[in-house]
C-alpha cells in the first residue's frame, strides 16, 4: 500500500514508523532538519510544502492509497487534502486543531470530501470528560469505533485484599490487567487486589460507569485551568452531567466571553500559580483539577500546586510526548497529549493490517485487535494462550461480547487481546 503523510513532526514521525514496516511510505515537511531525522526510518522523505502541486505530483499522489494531512497548519492540511483527494488519492485523512473548522472531535465523509477529520484538541477534551463519568479513573482508551472501552481505575480500601472472582461485575464488564508498582500482572480469578493497585477495566462505557465495586467516590468538584479550546470543551461536555465546575483563565475578554457562553461553570479570571487566588476559590476543595494551558510548564506546576493545597487529583494535558511519562512520575494523576490522541485516531481509523496495535495502556500493553481468518468455533480456553496474554473482547456483528473460557470463536470475528510487548510474537498465527 502506497502511502503519503504530509508532515514530519512527532505525529508524523510515530506513524511513518509503524506504517513503513508494511507500506511504502512517503512523508512531506518543510523543516530539513526533520526531513533529515526521517532518513532513519524505511521511508522516503522529501522537503517541500505538502500544498504545493508540484511537491504532490513528485510523490505520485494520484497513486496514494492513503494521504495523512497531519501538520501543524490546519490550512496546509485542509489545502493539501483537497488537492490530494482531486488527484486521485483513495482515502484522505487530515487533522484540524481549530474548532471553527469542526465542531466534533472525529468526522468521517466531511462535505469536503475528506474521508475522515480528527480535531485532536476536542478530542482530548471528549478523553477528559470520560475519565471523570467513572469513579477512580485515570485514564481512558475507546476501541474499535467506540465498540468497545478501556479505564483504569485506581483501587480504592474496600475492595483491597480481595480476589478478582471476588468482584460482582456486570457481565460485560472484565478486568483485564493489573498495574503494580511498576509490574503487570494478566489477572485470573484467584488473582489478590492491593491497595495502591489500578485495575485495567474493558467494557462498554456505560456498564464500567454503573460498577460500584471499585471503592472509589464520586467526582463532584471540577476545576478547569485554561479557558481555551480544550478547556471550554471539557467544560461545555461536563454541564451534561452532575459535577459542580469552576474554570480559570488569565484573560479577562475571554473570561467574559466564557461566562456568557458556559451555562453551568462558574467562571474566575486569575493567575493560577497565584497561591492567594487559588485559596480564594477553595481549590483545596476540588476532586479534579484540570490543567490545560498552551504551557507544558505551567500545567505541569498548576497541578502539582493544586494538589499540594489538598486537590485529590490533577489531570493535566501535555504537547510533547515524551513529557507523559515524566508528568505522571512527579505526581500528575493523567497527562493527556493532543497529538498522541491524533495518532491512535488515525491507526485505529486505517485498519490496514489484520492484525495491529490499536492502543497502548502506559506504553508496556499492547492492545491487539485479530480478525479471525483461520479457526471456526473453537473455545477460547482451547487456544493455548501464552499466561501474558488475555482474550478481552468479542465484537460480533456489531455486538460486544466480554468473552469467558467456554466462549466460542467463530470465523469472521473480531477478537481484543491484552498482551505485554515481549509476548505479541507468540501471538502470531493463533487467530489468523
């Protein structure tokens, strides 16, 4: 398959080097010095401007059975994926951050004729949203469309000491792994919970939202730093349910702008690494705090300060991808990346191997979704599984199944499987 990403920087880069392990992939910046860095991939990289003609015609875009419009100027991608799709390109997939360009986080068959439009910025605040619906969550992952999800709960006293076959959860609703001190555990029913432990939960969002085996308390006190784009969405989402919602920004003409618009929301306009100020507003008091300033830095400090003052959790949102991990060691609940979000969008909306990595849970499990080609109504407890893999979940015909020992495979369906890294090779050959 020939395709052709417009755009060399980190979203770029991460699906350039997962693509080019099948496809001859072409990748198109202006910036040499990331056309450079893309020489270490199996790719070949031009320099020039992705909207140009000429620069398009030079990849033979009229044969791109994929063109990804994923730079860092919405105009460009708009501008390169219709030139793209005029010229014959099969399926164009672009990223816009603005919202007055799209008022959902993913449209599929825009009017414009592009096949699919992430808006990473509404997406990430959709992904925020999610988190607080479930008591303890730290973070959320959906599957396959939307079939399916994937949350990690933090283990509240109650239910610590206890084994998973312990547990009364619906019957779509299963615990898949276990994260401990840095280790994962693939969990069976005689499986110990401790305190301190974070459950990662499958199950259809709604279903995980009902469990109240997990001992966690309800989210009810939201505060919001940063009245931009993601801030506003996070707040306009959480008016739909039942949390009491402060949100703070520096400038006072957007501050009246958002106390207009925001319904629900009271609205302060403050320094949030003002200690004073945010003793004013009780920040102390908050369950969440949310940090989404255009600053990793400062997000980085509202959460810490926040929680210091007595905020139970901080979520904060996170451009550079490799500050995730860092973010989470120091002390934030959940850093949250726009452009990591685009990039699992995208490798979730292409599907172009039978087999592929759909997600990842903390970068160490692999999220694996099968299409079962080769085996027809076999049991799951017959398919020999290595012990650092679990079958999740079941999606037939539309349906999602949270599968048991005695389920059955049948050809044609699509088959989750939670496996460590250095396990997916076993995996190989078992469903196809």
């Amino acid at each position: 398959m020939r395709i052709v990403i417009a755009g060399a920087g980190e979203v770029g880069y991460n699906l350039a080097k997962v693509l080019c392990e099948h496809h001859d992939v072409y990748v198109i910046d202006t910036d040499e010095d990331k056309v450079e860095n893309m020489k270490n991939l199996n790719v070949s990289a031009i320099r020039g401007n992705s909207a140009s003609v000429d620069v398009l015609k030079s990849v033979e875009i009229e044969k791109a059975d994929v063109f990804l419009a994923v730079t860092g100027n919405d105009e460009v991608n708009m501008l390169s994926g219709l030139l793209a799709k005029k010229f014959g390109a099969k399926k164009v997939v672009v990223r816009v951050s603005n919202p007055d360009y799209v008022d959902r986080p993913i449209v599929r068959d825009h009017m414009l004729g592009f096949d699919l439009v992430v808006c990473p910025q509404l997406a990430l605040a959709n992904e925020v949203a999610n988190l607080l619906m479930i008591p303890g969550a730290v973070d959320f992952i959906t599957l396959s469309g939307g079939e399916a999800n994937v949350v990690e709960i933090k283990v509240g006293e109650s239910i610590a000491g206890r084994k998973v076959s312990d547990l009364s959860l619906p019957k779509n609703v299963l615990i898949v792994a276990i994260l401990r001190n840095g280790d994962i555990i693939i969990p069976r029913g005689d499986t110990t919970i401790r305190l301190g432990d974070v459950l990662v939960v499958l199950g259809k969002i709604d279903e995980i939202a009902k469990v109240q085996a997990f001992g966690q308390t309800l989210v009810k006190n939201v505060t919001i730093f940063g009245g931009g784009t993601v801030g506003e969405y996070i707040a306009r989402t959480l008016e739909t349910g039942k949390f009491r919602l402060t949100l703070v920004d520096s400038n006072m003409d957007r501050c009246e702008i958002l106390s207009e618009s925001l319904r629900k929301t009271k609205v302060f306009c403050g320094d949030a690494t003002d200690v004073e100020f945010l003793e004013e507003i009780e920040v102390g008091k908050s369950d969440v705090v949310i940090a989404t300033t255009e600053s990793d830095e400062r997000n980085l400090m509202i959460s810490l300060l926040c929680k210091s003052m007595g905020a139970k959790k901080a979520i904060a949102k996170v451009e550079k991808g490799d500050y995730i991990k860092i973010f989470e060691m120091v002390g934030v609940d959940y850093a949250v990346s726009p452009r990591r979000v685009t990039f699992l969008e995208v490798m979730k909306y292409l599907r172009l191997v039978d087999i592929r990595s759909i997600a990842e849970i903390k970068q160490r499990i692999a999220v694996l979704e099968f299409i079962v080609k080769n085996i027809d109504k076999v049991k799951i407890a017959d398919l020999k599984l290595p012990d650092c893999a679990i079958v999740g979940g079941v999606i037939r015909e539309g349906d999602f199944l949270i599968p048991r020992g005695d389920t059955v495979i049948r050809k044609g369906d699509r088959v989750l499987v939670f496996a460590t890294w250095d396990c997916i090779e076993d995996l190989e050959g078992i469903f196809e």
